[in-house]
C-alpha cells in the first residue's frame, strides 16, 4: 500500500528538492550561454586547461575566432557546442566554393566523428559589415557564406551545422525622427544586401548573428543614461516608450530594433543569437569590476528566467558572452578597455563573484586548474640610475611591445606616481618577454626583484610560463604583431 508522504518524510526530502531545483536552474541558464574564447594575447592558457574550466563551470557553448588545431584537438569529446570562424582575410577566398569545399574538408568534416568536435555552427567573417570597415568586406561576404553553407549540405552535414555571419549592431538602427524600436530598418548603403543575406539564412534554417554591447552606448556618449546600459535600473531610468510598450535597458530596446528590421524583409521571426555580450573591467572609467559584476548578474537573471524582450517575450535567447579570458594584444583602436574583457584574467583566475545560474547567489566562478607560472621576479624602475632624462623614451618603448592600457585615465593603475608607472610598464615587457634577463635594463633604469610592487588597486602581473617550441614562436609572433599595430595606428594619426 502507498501512503502519503508526512511531514517527517517532506523535511528529509527537503534538501534533495532544493538540490534538483538548483541544478534544473542551473542546467537552463548553461543551455542558454556560450562564451566567447578569443586567444590574442602573448601568453596563451593550454588549450586543455580552458575546455577543463569550462567544463569545471558549466559552460556547454563556445564561440572561436578561427579553426587553431590544438584548441579543436582539446574540444573532441568534451560535448561542448563550437562555432568555429573564417576571418575576415579570408573572405574573398571563400568565394571560390573549390576553396570553400577544402575549407569545410579540412575544419569542420574532420572533426565530425564520434568523440570529435561538436561543431553547431560556422562564423563566416566576423562584424564584416562593420561601417568603420567602408565596405572592405560588402562583395564578398555572402558569397562566401553560400558557398560555405552549401559546401556543408554537399558534405551532408548542413542539417546539424549552419553558417551565420556575426555581425555589430550598427548594420540596423531606428531613425532620428522615430528612435524607438519599432521603427528599426537597416542602414541604408546595405539594406539591399541585408535583405539577401537574411533571405539565404531563412532558407538554410539559419541564425541571424549579433554582437550586442550596452557598454559601448555608454562609452562613446557622456550623456547617455549610465543605468539605462543595466538590466536593474527600476524607476531610476526614465523608460523609452514605443507604442506603450516602456524599455529600460538598452539591451532590449538594441535587440528589438534588429527584431523590427527582420520583420521589415519579412523575417520577424527569425532566430536570432547573440553573438556577443558582456562588460569589460579596465581600461575605461566605466570598465570596473563592480560594473561588470552588476550587468552579468542582470544578464544572468534575465537568461534564467526566459524573459525574453518585450518583443520576444518569455523566449530561450542563445547568448555568447564575451568573453572568457583577457587578451593583451587585442587592438586598442576602439578603446583601451578592449584587453580587458574576460570574465577571468588572463590566467582563468576569476575576476569577481558571479552566479551563472542567474539565482544571484554570490557564488565565485572555478579557476582554470594546474597553471604555471614564471617565477615570483618583477622588473621596476632603478630609482638611483642617473640618466632619467631617458625615462620617457624607454617607457614608451615598453608599453608598445607590452600592455600598459591599464595606466590609463579611471583605470586601476591610473593613480600612480612617476616611478609607479615606470616600473608598471618595465614589468609588463618583461614578463611579455619571459623575463629575460636582458628585458629588465631599459638602458640601466629598470632592476629586478622579489618584492611584489603591486598595490591596492593596481596588481603587477607574473606572467604564464610557455611549455613548449610552439608556444614562444605564438609569444614572439604576437608580441611582433602588437608592434605593428601601434606602429600602423602611428602612421595612420600622420595622415
């Protein structure tokens, strides 16, 4: 005979119904999150240490910026979703479908075994559309994602795998004498190509990609409403109202906007991911831990609850936070804050609580596990040297081989004296530079030590040790390419 259970039998069950509540929680906010994994920085983390803290974290979606071997070969049987991406550089080769075909072959076929890659979908370029790009990349993309996408269905694998195009939000916008969601359209020098782009991606049963940033609104505009960039404004932010539907936040209102202009071309019901989303904590006024802190937990709660956008209500919303490590070689160009987008710091330490399950429990995230370091030595400036007339010169010299971005204005160094700053910049070339003896003189200004300079605010790092041949030619060829690019930006400012 069954009997009803009693309260004696409800208190001992109590605790495991608390445990299968969280872990249903949390199964569903994981479903819905990926995380992007961008790999420019000189130091790299081991490919099977970042698919380990993933794992450690619940992460089951990533999102790349290429096809690199040894992070795929780390990938294979782990079960975690992968879109994989063609840069931009390549774009005009994908127009060849021979060349495409090979490309699939070679990045996505080779991996789909049982035990392989779990590849979901392929990132054809990457904000190629982007204004600031003045239609370098218009022509070329969506041939390549056709061909792309057909050379999957030739291969048979076009029913699991779709090819999308990540793209920023400024393909769409809402015009000055309507700025509400509803009005959203796209920019005029696409929307023709929008409109075939969308048209294949609905034929393919594809996604339509976006890269969401409210901290960028608040950056490039003082006088934009700084609780309006958060999902926990309340009655504080005074709301966008569209057709008496009342938006506080700019993240629903951005999605909203892309959602108006897929249904302008007839695809208002398109799937849409998020390709990116996140908050960065340095290298801006705006970029602090404590900020980033409150956006994802907001995001968080959001995604747990399937709040969806006041034009998507109650929807699943796949989402790709960006991103999961800093990289300190990424280009500065659209700000300093861009080296410092990961939710970890470069080494998989967590930066700050954050619960993913969005139950807003002040939870710390699982750090990347058996990581090595170089030893506990740092470089500083020589305060007895005599020739400090030179000062200047080697300090600008290391911060362009090396990140300095957090000496910045309203950045977590930027408090520091003279002396501070020199040696805060001694210190980043020379761990770029695997502390070498010779990367800590700067022509007699700089020494050694065993003290740790760090400060309250400002933490001088000790750098990742490489383990192997390939990983110093990665160090030594990204620490080039950073040069590059402030040489490049320098002789873009003379013109």
């Amino acid at each position: 005979m069954i009997r009803s259970p009693g309260m004696a039998d409800l208190a001992a069950l109590r605790p495991w119904l608390v445990l299968l509540v969280a872990m249903a929680a949390a199964s569903t906010t994981a479903d819905a999150l990926g995380m992007n994994w961008g790999t420019q920085a000189t130091h790299q983390l081991p490919p099977k240490i970042v698919v380990k803290m993933l794992q450690d974290n619940g992460i089951k979606k990533v999102k790349l910026f290429d096809t690199d071997e040894e992070t795929l070969s780390a990938l294979a049987g782990s079960g975690i979703e992968v879109m994989v991406a063609i840069p931009n550089v390549l774009l005009d080769r994908m127009t060849e479908y021979d060349t495409a075909k090979e490309w699939v072959r070679r990045n996505v076929s080779r991996y789909h075994f049982d035990g392989g890659v779990t590849i979901k979908y392929v990132a054809v370029g990457n904000e190629p559309f982007l204004a600031a790009y003045n239609n370098t990349f218009d022509k070329v993309t969506l041939p390549a994602l056709k061909n792309v996408q057909n050379a999957l269905n030739e291969a048979g694998l076009g029913d699991t795998i779709k090819t999308t195009v990540p793209l920023n939000a400024d393909v769409y916008f809402s015009p000055q004498d309507k700025p509400v969601p509803s009005a959203g359209r796209w920019r005029a020098d696409i929307t023709e190509l929008m409109t075939e782009m969308v048209q294949f991606l609905a034929n393919n049963s594809a996604p339509f990609t976006v890269n969401i940033y409210p901290f960028i609104s608040l950056y490039l505009n003082d006088d934009f409403p700084v609780d309006f960039a958060f999902f926990d404004g309340g009655p504080a932010v005074t709301p966008v109202v569209d057709n008496g539907i009342s938006y506080t936040n700019v993240f629903d209102a951005n999605f909203d906007t892309l959602v108006a202009a897929l249904k302008s071309v007839g695809h208002g019901d398109m799937p849409v991911v998020v390709g990116e989303v996140g908050w960065p904590t340095d290298g801006d006024k705006h970029a602090t831990n404590a900020n980033a802190q409150r956006f994802y937990a907001g995001l968080m709660k959001r995604l747990a609850a399937n709040a969806g956008t006041p034009a998507r209500p109650n929807q699943y919303i796949e989402v790709y936070l960006f991103g999961l490590l800093d990289e300190d070689i990424k280009s500065v160009a659209p700000g300093d804050f861009e080296r410092h987008w990961g939710i970890f710091k470069f080494d998989g330490q967590p930066k700050f609580p954050l619960d993913l399950t969005g139950q807003g429990q002040n939870a710390m995230l699982v750090p990347a596990q058996g990581v090595d370091y170089l030893s506990r030595t740092w470089c500083v400036i020589n305060t007895n040297a005599q020739n400090m007339d030179k000062l200047a010169d080697n300090i600008n010299y290391a911060c362009t081989y090396a990140d300095c971005t957090a000496l910045g204005y309203g950045s977590s160094c930027g408090g520091m004296d003279g002396n501070g700053n020199a040696s805060y910049a001694f210190n980043a070339f020379f761990q770029v530079q695997n502390q070498k003896d010779e990367a800590c003189d700067f022509q007699g200004l700089a020494i050694p030590t065993q003290t740790d300079p760090s400060t309250q605010t400002c933490n001088f790092t000790i750098q990742i040790a490489t383990t192997s041949a390939a990983d110093h030619r990665r160090a030594f060829g990204a620490v080039l390419v950073a040069g590059l690019l402030v040489l490049m930006a320098h002789l873009l400012l003379l013109h």
